[in-house]
C-alpha cells in the first residue's frame, strides 16, 4: 500500500483541500484531510522526501508533523487489518483513515441518574404506564436518598454499604414495608445488570444485594359473599351496579384489571374470550361461564362489552359495594416493616380492590376441585411461585384434599 497527498485543485490561485490518497495495486482511496494551503506552498515532491509544506509556510513544521502523523497511523490500520484478516476488502480502509483523521470526540462518561433515566426511556416502548411510574418513584427515592445522607450516587458506590444505607433510608425515614423494599431492590438489581450488559460499570457487588420478600395475607371473597354481591339489588345504585358487573366478570375469568379494560366485543369468540395479555403479550383463550356470559349480554348492545372505569375509581367504588352489601366482617393485614409487625384491622370491603377478583377466582376455583395447572392455564400464570401468591388455602380446600387423598373421617355418633 502506497499512501500520498495531493492538492484538489494545484493551479488554483487561493487556498485549496490537501486530499490523502491510499493506493493498493489498482484500488485508490481518496479522502479529503479537512486541511487546506495556498499551491504556492505546497511541495510537489514532497512524497518522496517527507516534507509536503515548503518551509516558507508559517506553522510547516508542525503541519509536514501532522500530516507525517496521520500516513503513520493509516499504515498501523492498514497492517491491523491484515493481521485480523489477510482477505480484507481494501476500500474497508475508508472508514480506519476518516476515524484517523477525524478522530470522534469520547463520549462523557454518563453519571449514575443519567444511565437510571436512560433506563426508563428505553424501557417506555414496552413497559406499562404504571411499571414506568415505578421506575420513576424509585429514581425519585435515589435522589432524596443523596440528597438527605449526602451519599454520592456512582456505579463504584452500589456496594454493600449503599445497600445498609438505602435500605434503611426505605424503612426509617419513608416508612416503606418489606415487600416494598424488597421491589426495590429488585428493580435497581434490574437496572445495574442492565448497565452492566452495556459497559457503564463492571462492579458485581449488586448482585449480593438481598431483601426478603414475605408472603401476604389474601384477600378474597367466599362464595357467598360473590353469591350475594352477585345477586344484590342495585336499581337504585346504577353507579355501583355497573362497577359489581365489571368486578363479577373478573371474579368469573381471573384476568386482570388491565386486559378486562382492554375488552373489545371483537374478542368475544361465542363462549370464550380470544385475549392477548396486556401485561405478558402472551394469548389465552378464556372459557366463559353462564354469569361471565350474563354479564357481557347486558352490555351487548353498548359500545363497549363493560362499562370499565379508571383502576382507581373502581377501588373506591368496590369499597362502597362492599359496605352497601354487607361484606363487613372484621379482617386483619399483617406486614413486616423492619423489626415491626403491623396489623391493620378493619372491615372486608375495606380491603377489596379489583385485584381481589382474581384472587377470588383463583382460590374458589380451588376450593371447588379444579386443578392447580388448570385455573393457572386460565389466570395466565405460567411461573408456579408467582401463581402461589395468589392462593388462599382455605379451610374447605384442606379438608376437601385430605378426604381426597385419606378418605372421609366419620363422627362419631353420641348414644
């Protein structure tokens, strides 16, 4: 390979582009070198002794340097190539000679919040609305986490005593549970892979970052309770009885709050629902029973198949169904927040939300012999540890699967 420079235009009468032409047998390269000099002093025979500028030229030294520099460098990116493999296509070469003499300026290195915010941008595209606010929140704690301990958020930082630190930011200053700390920790355990896998950091102290998860109590409703809530008269209540067929229908499916929004009366195929999962993207086709068939016949000539409200309306609605009805009993939540057990006591319908429906579903299903794998394949669920969150082993479901398996115990007959 022969490397040498011309003039654009030589007989020109003003300033005119140096170009750098590479030569292998009959392929020429021509790239122009982003300097440019009067003819006058430039020096035909430069190649053969070095000196490209005459020596009348101010700044020659250091620009015949420069251009010396830069035939150096395109031979070291040439005899790469060559190395790596001998077969290489010569007008490759372009690109090694145009970074050669156009060096890209190196990125920033980004700051710890910067990648974070990142991270939420990217994962906009195909994560919920409600996920990204997570993400958000989180940020959010990071930020007044520094800003309150001083500690100065780095990728170098996430070790063992960021993690003592954090955690006990969560628990003692924004009183935050221990599920709620351990959700996230997992999410900034997601996050740091994530920067790991990209190249902003190379520390794998995050990956010893653990917080327990601890199972919570669960909330349904009992049969009766879904019987009666089903049946009650709500004409005076047009409000709430649109809101207890939205939550009946989940009662009576098992999908979540989002795909029962989602609901179109397209996907209604006779007696099942053809369901693409908003969540998890993944397809189920859901067998409808006669009350999830009453309740969308009700709505057939509407619109739309339910008369969904907003996720946070319907709670509120659910709490006044519940207390209208009559699902009043007194029921207790236990959760942990560091070394604390609280317990909070209050009415059922306090407790229900739409989540509560698929919770229903899946326990009465249940308690009424359906297999295990069977309601998962129609909840969705794919992954058992996620799917036994949900389950409420009931006293009826133990007896029932103790008399399955040991038989019937009879009592015992007073004389």
């Amino acid at each position: 390979m022969t490397l040498n420079y011309y003039l654009d235009k030589p007989n020109l009468d003003g300033e005119t582009s140096i170009y750098l032409f590479a030569r292998l047998g009959k392929q020429t390269i021509k790239v122009k070198t982003g300097r440019q000099i009067h003819p006058t002093y430039w020096n035909t025979k430069a190649n053969i002794k070095g000196n490209h500028v005459k020596g009348n030229f101010k700044g020659a030294p250091e620009l015949n340097d420069s251009l010396t520099d830069t035939k150096n460098k395109v031979r070291k990116a040439y005899n790469k190539r060559m190395e790596e493999n001998p077969s290489f296509r010569f007008p490759e070469l372009k690109e090694d000679i145009v970074s050669v003499l156009f060096p890209s300026e190196p990125e920033a290195e980004k700051s710890f919040l910067e990648c974070f915010d990142e991270y939420i941008r990217i994962h906009g595209a195909h994560r919920s609305h409600s996920t990204l606010l997570k993400y958000r929140g989180i940020y959010n704690h990071l930020v007044s986490f520094s800003e309150k301990t001083k500690y100065v958020l780095s990728f170098q930082g996430m070790d063992m005593r960021f993690f003592d630190d954090l955690r006990n930011y969560l628990v003692m200053d924004l009183k935050h549970k221990d599920n709620t700390v351990w959700k996230t920790f997992a999410t900034l355990k997601a996050f740091l892979g994530w920067a790991l896998d990209r190249g902003y950091h190379q520390s794998l102290a995050f990956k010893k970052f653990k917080t327990p998860q601890k199972d919570v109590d669960i909330i349904y409703l009992t049969k009766q309770e879904l019987d009666k809530l089903y049946s009650f008269d709500l004409s005076k209540h047009p409000r709430l009885d649109r809101v207890r067929d939205v939550f009946c229908f989940a009662c009576a499916t098992g999908q979540r709050y989002s795909d029962v929004a989602a609901l179109r009366h397209s996907d209604i195929k006779g007696n099942r629902w053809v369901l693409r999962q908003v969540k998890t993207d993944s397809a189920n086709n859901v067998p409808l029973s006669p009350r999830a068939m009453a309740i969308l016949e009700k709505y057939e000539e509407e619109p739309l198949p339910l008369p969904v409200l907003s996720n946070q309306k319907t709670n509120d609605y659910l709490k006044e169904l519940g207390e209208l009805v009559g699902i009043d009993e007194p029921t207790s939540m236990t959760t942990r927040r560091g070394g604390e057990r609280l317990v909070d006591t209050r009415p059922k319908y306090d407790f229900i939300t739409m989540h509560t429906a698929r919770r229903t579903f899946i326990t009465l299903s249940l308690e009424g012999g359906m297999r295990a794998e069977v309601v998962m394949k129609v909840s969705g669920h794919t992954n058992y540890q996620t799917f036994k969150k949900y389950i409420k082993i009931t006293d009826n479901i133990k007896e029932m699967e103790m008399e399955r398996v040991w038989g019937k115990v009879e009592e015992e007959t007073v004389a």
